[in-house]
C-alpha cells in the first residue's frame, strides 16, 4: 500500500485483453488531443538555442555554483534531444560525490511562438520523467507542445538516474506475491520477512544514494535543472505525486516559481496514516462510480443488479482468491496482493473501465490471467522481467520521505476506521502501515512544513472522483501553500488535464502559455 500517489505506467503488451492490437504507454494520462494534434513524429523537430536569462545560474550558495552553471549537452536521440544533468548526491557536502540525472527535451512544435521550457514530472514516485516526456504527443495537447519544449528528467534513483536496485526479477515477483493482509501468524511472518529482505536489498545493491532520494532533494535537482536549461523561473507540470515534488520546490525556491501546475494533487500536510485512509477512500469511491456504472448502463451488470451488490461480488471474489489463488495462464497463480492491483490499476483512467470488467468477469468465472495481466502492467513487468525500478523506488523514496510505521500487532486496531472509509479494500490499506518498518537509512532533510510563502500563483487541481488522490487533496494543497489557485474537475480518474473537458484544458492552457491564473474554486 506505499504506493500513495502512484501514476501508473502501463508499459506491458496486454495482448489477450485487446484480441491482438497491443495496450501500450501512460494509462492515466493518455488522453485525445482534441486540438487535433499528432499521436506520432511529424519529422525532425527544430532544436531552439537561446541564452540563459539573466540571474537564472546564480547559486542559491557558493558551493553549488558548479552545478548551477554547467551546460547541458543534448544530443539527438530520435527527433527530441537527451542529455545528462550533474548533480551532487549530497547538498550538505557539494564537493563530495555527483551522479547524472538522465534528461529528454521534446522541442516545441512552433519555434516562432516559443516560450520556453516547461519541466515535467508523472508522479510515482518512481516512474520516469524521460518516458513522461517522450510521450508529450498524447500527455499534452498541441497549445503546450507549440510553446514549450517539454523537458523531463528521471528523479535521482529512478529510471536512468542512477536507479535504486532491492530486489531481483524474481525475489521482486515474490514479494509482490506475498498476502498484504495476511490472515495467519505464518503469513504474517512472511510479510514481515519480505519487507525486511526488501530494504536490506536496497543498501545492498545499490550505492550510497540509496540515502539521499528524498522529494527534497529531487525539488533541489530541479532548480540545479532550471538553471541549466537558463530559465529564470520555473515552469513545470507535475501529476500525483509530481504534486508534492513540485509543492516542495515552491517552499524550498519560492522566488524561482514561475507557472506551476499540481494535477491530481498531494495533501502535504496529511500524515502517513490520513494519507493512507484518505486514498482507501478514494479507491472505494472509484471503485462504486465503476459498478454504478456497470448498474446504470448495462441490461444486467454481470456483477449485480445494484451498487452494493456489485460492490458485494467484488469483495467476495477478492476474499475467495485470498482463500484459494486463481491460476493464470503463464502457471503463475494471482494472489490477493496481485489480485488488488488488477483491480485498482483500471480504475485510474475511466478509458480503461472494460478491462476492470473483463479481468473481473473472467476471475468469477476462475481465471485470474487478465488480473494478473493488469497487476504485472502496474508493476512494469513484462515477460517475467521488470521494465523499470519504480516498485523499489517508490518504497525508498516515500519511506526515506516519512518513515512512519506501525507494528503488525498494532494493526487491528487501525482496521475499524480503514474499513469505514473503504468496506472493499480497507484491511489491505490498514496492513499497508507497516511497510516501512524495515528501511535502513535515514533521511538527510529535515521535515518541511510546506507553504511556498512568496510564489507566485500555483495551480492545484483536483478531481470529484480521483481514486488515487482524492479530491479533498487538493482542496487541502491549495489551502496549505500561500498563493495556491484550487481548480476543480467533476469527472472520473486519476488526474484532470486531457481527460476531455474542454474547460479544464483550456483554463490550464491559459495560465501556462499566457499567465492568466482563473478565479480560485473555479469548477469545471
């Protein structure tokens, strides 16, 4: 359950859902390009040089001035350009060790009407930057494309950049196997094993900047970014957990904000264990908004003839496969832990809604494949391997962040309130508590209390039904930071922009390419 703000990268060819084509790329934040613009390469894009302006590489302190004025050296990779960012793995000891954070630039599609760069993050933590980048032709719609070149790097232990490792393939295949809500003391024990082997495999196998991940840190490589790309203020776009990062960066450089947008926002302030319950809440919601859909457009939902029956049937084949794991058709067998992620992983985008319905009909009817096939998507598992680290990053970076955690007798206790907020999934949430338990290292930055007192006017947008980060989130975000602007989207999924309503893309649109901030609670 660590993954609190999770944008999922479906990167897996899920060919039996789709009978033949192929299911690739951002599962959350894809969306159509009503402007109209291109799902592909149009040709060699024109790379735009222009001097740092003004100001934009002083160093926030004499001993980063090396980072602050180094250049970057892109090369063409395709029709964008990569390039590598140094950076110090401790800002406390800016002499010391340095690592390369990987970089992609997508030019802007219009270099006479370029403004220029907006740096980008899709959440995780843990998922890639570079890849959220790259994918700008179905991510952004073509007003953002033509004034900026979208420029996004892979946060210090993640992706290319220096990737924290824990596990192996197959060691990582069995702990996501293990029961996140186990019902014995063996089980419990397993759970427990797992978590500890998990964190002894991250200092292990990975080098000393296992320690120095935190969303502070990344906020800081954003500004030695910033100042690289010679911009004197920032522009970025964050999703999810992009929020607090970019959250982050407004308390730590409020003199360097210039137009942030946070979509799909982290309330910074929660606690660890409101965040959880928040988000078990926020999952029920998703989860109900499906099966009344399921009731209200269907002849004869296949899950029930009402929500709570529907709801019913989903909690019980969720305990049956607890009892008894389905089989699958690679001789795996889809446990609980999978069995939920196959279940959670369509409810992020309302586009993906009929393969919750087949992976659900076909588990009643005793075949976990497509569940399983859903669950692997989430993990970036392809064909027994893992595509990326961002199942290890994410429990490195979030429990280096806050380390908060609960004893496994402590639990029941927590059980009560968790399955108030979600009857379906809130004993799995409520086991979630423990995960950290394990970590060996401890963080170098000091809490924050973020409020970004100074910046200028930050865009904090929210979702009615967003099951990942629920809508009160960003209410809470936008009240939390000092110049914070609320925008709200009533809709369905993970995240707002892009997901077809005209009035929040264009409102976004404008305050990015033209600095026009909208009325603070303006609804879409």
């Amino acid at each position: 359950m660590s993954r609190t703000t999770r944008i999922v990268i479906i990167v897996l060819l899920v060919v039996a859902l789709v009978g033949g084509s192929v299911l690739t790329g951002l599962s959350v934040l894809l969306g159509n390009d009503s402007e109209g613009g291109s799902s592909g390469s149009s040709g060699p894009a024109v790379v735009v040089s222009t001097p740092p302006a003004e100001g934009s590489q002083e160093p926030p302190s004499p001993d980063l001035a090396r980072f602050y004025s180094q250049t970057i050296a892109w090369e063409d990779c395709g029709d964008n350009q990569c390039g590598t960012l140094e950076v110090p793995i401790d800002y406390r000891d800016a002499g010391g060790e340095t690592i390369g954070l990987a970089l992609v630039k997508v030019p802007a599609t219009d270099p006479d009407a370029r403004i220029g760069s907006m740096v980008v993050n899709p959440g995780g933590p843990g998922a890639s930057g570079v890849a959220y980048a790259e994918a700008a032709d179905d991510v952004f719609r073509a007003p953002i494309r033509e004034h900026f070149d979208v420029v996004g790097f892979d946060p210090r232990g993640t992706g290319a950049s220096d990737p924290v490792d824990c596990l192996s393939d197959d060691d990582m295949t069995t702990f996501l196997a293990l029961d996140p809500d186990p019902d014995d003391a063996g089980e419990e024990q397993e759970l427990t094993d797992g978590l500890r082997s998990f964190f002894e495999g991250c200092v292990a196998n990975s080098d000393a900047l296992v320690g120095h991940v935190t969303t502070a840190e990344a906020a800081r490589d954003m500004d030695v970014l910033r100042a690289a790309l010679g911009e004197s203020t920032l522009t970025y776009f964050g999703a999810s957990y992009g929020t607090k990062l970019g959250a982050t960066y407004a308390e730590l450089f409020p003199a360097k904000v210039g137009r942030l947008v946070l979509d799909g926002a982290v309330d910074v302030a929660l606690p660890s264990r409101e965040q959880s319950l928040g988000q078990a809440g926020g999952f029920e919601v998703a989860l109900r908004a499906f099966v009344d859909n399921c009731v209200a457009e269907t002849d004869s939902c296949f899950l029930g003839d009402s929500v709570d029956e529907g709801l019913a049937t989903i909690k019980g084949l969720l305990d049956d496969i607890d009892a008894q794991p389905l089989p699958t058709s690679d001789g795996r067998e889809l446990s609980v832990g999978s069995a939920f992620y196959g279940v959670v992983t369509p409810l992020y985008n309302r586009d993906y809604w009929y393969l919750l319905s087949q992976g659900l009909s076909t588990a009643l009817n005793g075949d976990g494949t497509t569940l399983m096939l859903l669950a692997d998507a989430y993990a970036s598992r392809q064909n027994g391997q893992y595509l990326d680290n961002s199942t290890e990053a994410i429990y490195a970076i979030n429990c280096l962040d806050d380390p908060y955690a609960i004893a496994p007798d402590q639990v029941e206790a927590q059980v009560p309130d968790f399955e108030e907020a979600s009857p379906t999934f809130g004993r799995l949430f409520a086991w979630g508590l423990v995960n950290c338990g394990g970590i060996q290292v401890e963080s170098s930055e000091p809490a924050l209390d973020i409020r970004g007192e100074g910046a200028a006017p930050i865009l904090v947008v929210g979702t009615t039904r967003d099951p990942a980060t629920p809508y009160e989130w960003a209410v809470g975000l936008a009240d939390e930071l000092a110049s914070g602007v609320l925008l709200s989207r009533d809709g369905d999924g993970h995240t707002a922009y892009n997901s077809d309503n005209e009035c929040i893309d264009s409102t976004i649109e404008a305050y990015l390419i033209d600095g026009t901030v909208p009325e603070d609670g303006k609804e879409c």
